[in-house]
C-alpha cells in the first residue's frame, strides 16, 4: 500500500493527482483508464479542498493498494461529513437555466468509476473507487 498525505490546497491538486496516476500505472492499467482515473480523482479531491474544511484548514490523505483483481484508491478527509453516493444525480434533460447548481462532477466520477464506495468512520469521510483487473 501506498499513501501521501497533503494539505488540503489547491497548489497541491497536482501532485495529489500525479500520486494517483503513478499508482495506477505501477498496477498496470492503460493510459486511457488512468487519464480517466486522473480525471474523476480530480473532481474527488476539488469537492474535498473546497468544501470539507470551510472554517478550518485539513488534510486529505490519498492511499492506493491493489490485489490480483482489483486497484483501489481511498481518499480521507476529516472535514465535515458528506457522503456524495447519497445525492440524487442531477437531470441532464433539463436545461442549464433550470438546473440546480452542483452534482455534475459526482454524477462524473460515478460514470468512470466501475465501483465507488462512501463511508463515515469515527470523524473520517473515506471516498473509494474500486477499479477492477483489465482483461
């Protein structure tokens, strides 16, 4: 298992995306699927630095492990709890100006993500994706 814990900022989006796309590529997976992974990383960790800690600052910690048939990416915070698998997917059938505002980058991961788990542990949001082996 491997793990990188950074403040939760905005100038460490980068390198917190760059951790996960190194573990996805020591597992093996292709270049699509970890441009794919980068991508719902990315909105994973922007909903976390800007809205887990809205009076104070935290962290995120990021850890990946892997067996013979699946990779798996955890994201921690200690922020405020949000359990994002529990929001109702926005309707894309409506028109912009009729939309509420937010839930697109959610509805986003839960589309590229084969498997996506929430969990609420003592004062932890842990966000999962399950990626399984390609064949």
């Amino acid at each position: 298992m491997r793990q990188i814990i950074l403040p939760a900022r905005l100038k460490n989006l980068g390198e917190l995306i760059g951790f996960v796309s190194a573990c996805a590529e020591d597992y093996g997976l292709s270049p699509e699927k970890i441009g794919t992974i980068e991508l719902a990383a990315e909105e994973a960790l922007v909903n976390i630095i800007r809205y887990a800690y809205p009076e104070k600052p935290g962290e995120i910690e990021i850890y990946c492990h892997q067996n013979e048939t699946v990779f798996m990416i955890t994201f921690k915070d200690w922020g405020i709890p949000f359990n994002p698998l529990s929001r109702p997917d926005p309707n894309t059938h409506l028109s912009l100006a009729e939309r509420q505002i937010g839930g697109m980058g959610i509805l986003l991961i839960k589309k590229m993500i084969p498997e996506v788990r929430y969990k609420r542990e003592s004062r932890t949001n842990i966000l999962s994706f399950v990626i399984p082996e390609e064949k």
